[in-house]
C-alpha cells in the first residue's frame, strides 16, 4: 500500500491519534462497550459499539468526499457518493451497510489524554440527502440502474473534527485494508501506516 508525505489533500483519511489511541475496536464483530482503554499514545472511554467495519467505513468517507465545507462551530461538513463509499469499505449488503453508519453515530468518544486533544463527542454526527441551496437533490448518474442517484451530506462529530484540526494527519486507500478478512488483521495495518519510517511500509502527511 503506498502512502504520501507531499501533496497533502484537504482532508486525510484518519489521524495518527485515531488509530494508536484504539478508537475501534480490533475486531470486525465488536460488541457494546463502555470502557476506559489506556495506551502508549493516550486514554480514551469508548462508548457504543465501534469496530474495524465501523473504522473502514469512516476512513471511506473521509477518502471519498467529493467536497468538504467548514461549519460556523468548526465543524466539518464532507459531500459524499454513498455508492462509492459502500464500495471503498468493502460493504457488500446494504443492511450491514446501514447497521455500521447507525452504530458509527451512535458511538461517543472521549478523547482524556493527550490534553492537547481533549474532547467528548461523535464521529459522525449527522447524514442526509445533499440538496442544492435551492432544494434540488444534488445526484450522479448510476450506470448500473440508467437512474440518478443520490448524494449525501456526512456531518463529521466533534471528536473527529477535534482530531482533524490538531492531529497529524495520516493519508492512503483504505479499500485494501477494508479487504482484510479479519479485524485484528486490520487493526495491525492501520497501527503500521502511522509509522513514517518503521516499521517500514509507514506514511503520513506531516501537519
């Protein structure tokens, strides 16, 4: 998988906190929790039911988004095509699909440690349909259904939107490592990626 420390786009797919502070569980099958987990990097509580299926679809989102726009509060605000995220993420049963998207914002992160990055919210904290200032749907044409589909609003949390702005910012194709058959597999690709130089195979994009 090749990452890139140049040509940093405006917004990365992850942060070096949001994986090594275990935001997600290293599992595809997580299970409800409310839990203080402490590592090298920090101390979190993580609330909700948040694994690696949780973490492929967010990192797609992030990867995807066709437009980003900052709101009053700090907030960010991306412009997404659903069908191209489903795709990135490896989701291949709509249900499943729309299982991960409710349970990634039903979760809450409290991020206790580093103080720097101290902060209590979602990561995602709102979708809908994306509409034109005028009220029309904003759409792509599907070739597969000679229909337009849909766009969508993704309104990141305040914990990712926390992470974004004081974070180094990590940046690759996350379709590889959604591809991985197992979560734990998963988690240890994300942790080597926030490694610039080792283990090798490490990149970021340095804030």
């Amino acid at each position: 998988m090749k990452t890139t420390i140049s040509n940093r786009p405006a917004l990365p797919t992850t942060t070096i906190h949001a994986v090594r502070l275990c935001l997600f569980q290293p599992t595809r099958r997580p299970v409800h929790e409310n839990r203080i987990i402490a590592t090298p990097g920090g101390k979190i509580r993580r609330f909700g039911k948040l694994g690696q299926q949780h973490a492929d679809v967010l990192e797609a989102i992030c990867y995807e988004r066709e437009k980003k726009a900052s709101l009053e509060d700090r907030r960010i605000k991306l412009l997404v095509d659903p069908a191209r995220v489903r795709r990135t993420a490896d989701q291949v049963s709509f249900s499943t699909f729309d299982r991960v998207l409710t349970e990634l914002q039903a979760g809450v992160i409290e991020i206790i440690e580093p103080a720097k990055l101290a902060c209590q919210g979602h990561l995602i904290d709102h979708i809908d349909k994306a509409t034109r200032a005028d009220g029309t749907p904003i759409t792509r044409y599907d070739p597969l259904t000679g229909r337009d589909r849909p766009l969508w609003r993704v309104e990141l949390g305040k914990a990712l939107c926390t992470l974004i702005a004081g974070d180094i910012w990590l940046g690759y194709d996350p379709a590889a490592i959604a591809r991985l058959p197992h979560g734990i597999s998963q988690a240890v690709a994300r942790h080597v990626l926030t490694h610039k130089n080792t283990p090798r195979g490490g990149g970021i994009w340095i804030r």
